[in-house]
C-alpha cells in the first residue's frame, strides 16, 4: 500500500513539474508568435507600398526624359540661325 502512496505521489509531483514547465514553454510561444506576426505585417506594408513606389520611380523617369529631351530642343533651336 505504501508504495501504490508513494507512485502516486511521485506521479503528481511529476506531473506538476510538467505542467509548469509546459506553460512556461507556451509563453515563450505565444511571445515568439506575437514578434513573428508583427515583422510579417510590417514586411506586408513594405511588400504592399513597392508597387506604389515603382510607379511614382517610373513617373519621375518619363518626366526627367521629356525636360531632357526638351532641353535639346531649345539647344538645338538657340543653335540654329
């Protein structure tokens, strides 16, 4: 009878140890888990204003392009008698 006592003493004993162990574990989780969300949604809001960025990058071009060319012209023209 004394020892049926003293396993299921030790087992709870164990299982305590385990179930603080074990939510622990799980803080460290769920903290790990709310940092990776975190960067992805930052990561998503730069993924997301690339296109905007390449677009005003692609405006600004053609608008250098034509000021250049136009300078030309007005070279050209100032040369010209």
């Amino acid at each position: 009878m004394e020892t049926i006592i003293a396993a299921l003493a030790s087992g709870a004993v164990t299982l305590a140890g385990v179930l603080i162990a074990n939510g622990r574990s799980q803080a460290v989780t769920d903290t790990k888990l709310e940092e990776l969300t975190r960067e992805v949604r930052a990561h998503n809001h730069f993924a997301q204003r690339i296109p905007v960025l390449e677009e005003k990058l692609k405006v600004a071009s053609h608008r250098l392009s034509d000021l250049e060319r136009r300078a030309e012209q007005q070279e050209t023209e100032r040369r010209t008698p």
